[in-house]
C-alpha cells in the first residue's frame, strides 16, 4: 500500500459559486465522501483548512526570515484541505479523487507521499533509521 495525498485547491469561480450553496449540504457531502472513505478502509486521514486571511507565510529567501500575513499569493494556489489515503495504486487514488463532492473550479491534486523505499540510498543515516521508529510512535505507520 501506497499513501496519497489529496490536495484540495478552489479558484475564484469556485470559491463565487459556493456562496450559492448551502452550507449545511456542503457539509453533508463531505461528510458521506469521507464515510465512505473511511468505510472502504482508504481514508487515513484529513481536514479542511481555516480561510487563508487566518494563515501566515514564512519566507526563506533571506537570512533573516519574513512572515506574511494572509491571505498571500493568487487563489489558483490556496490549498484548501486534504485528505491522507492509503491505496494500492495512485489509480485508485484518482478514482476516489473522482468521486470527491465538488464543482467546477475544484481542482484536487493528488501526490504520493514519501516512504523509506524512496530513500534506499541512505539506509545507514540515523534520521532515515529514526524515521520508522517516528511513524510507529506518532500512529501514522
């Protein structure tokens, strides 16, 4: 089993567009696609995130760090939510990405997360060895 990342990206013609829905429907269906995530075993984990004007950007361009208030950059680049799954393949991956309840202007990107077989290579270093041991101790094996 492979783990995914779903990312949940909204442009401006969706974000217009949700503001003609009802709240409490959006909720509903997410929470039914995420039921059957979870039912079908692929689902470990996710949430949606607060609204960008609530977030900060730290920057690394310079020595001295800069932080940013939101909201930051174009909305083509929020990042709006995400879930975590654990499927054979990023096929299947796709297939429940196509399942997810939203419209046009939706995007979900969709990215494999990192394992130790990524990292083969370095074997021998101790944070590659310690690794393991940080996904048994944090539940996210």
């Amino acid at each position: 089993m492979s783990k995914y990342m779903l990312i949940m990206r909204s442009t401006a013609e969706a974000l217009e567009a949700s503001k003609d829905m009802d709240f409490e429907e959006i909720i509903n269906a997410m929470g039914a696609y995420n039921e059957s995530m979870i039912n079908a075993g692929v689902m470990a984990g996710g949430d949606g995130l607060a609204d960008p004007s609530e977030g900060v950007v730290v920057d690394f361009s310079t020595e001295d760090r800069i932080v940013t208030d939101g909201p930051y950059g174009e909305v083509h680049e929020l990042f709006n939510g995400f879930w975590i799954l654990s499927v054979s393949s990023q096929e299947e991956a796709v297939e429940w990405a196509k399942r997810a309840p939203l419209g046009p202007g939706s995007k979900l990107e969709i990215r494999r997360i990192t394992d130790e077989s990524d990292f083969e290579e370095f074997a021998d270093n101790e944070f590659i060895q310690k690794e393991a041991g940080w996904r048994e101790q944090l539940g996210t094996d």
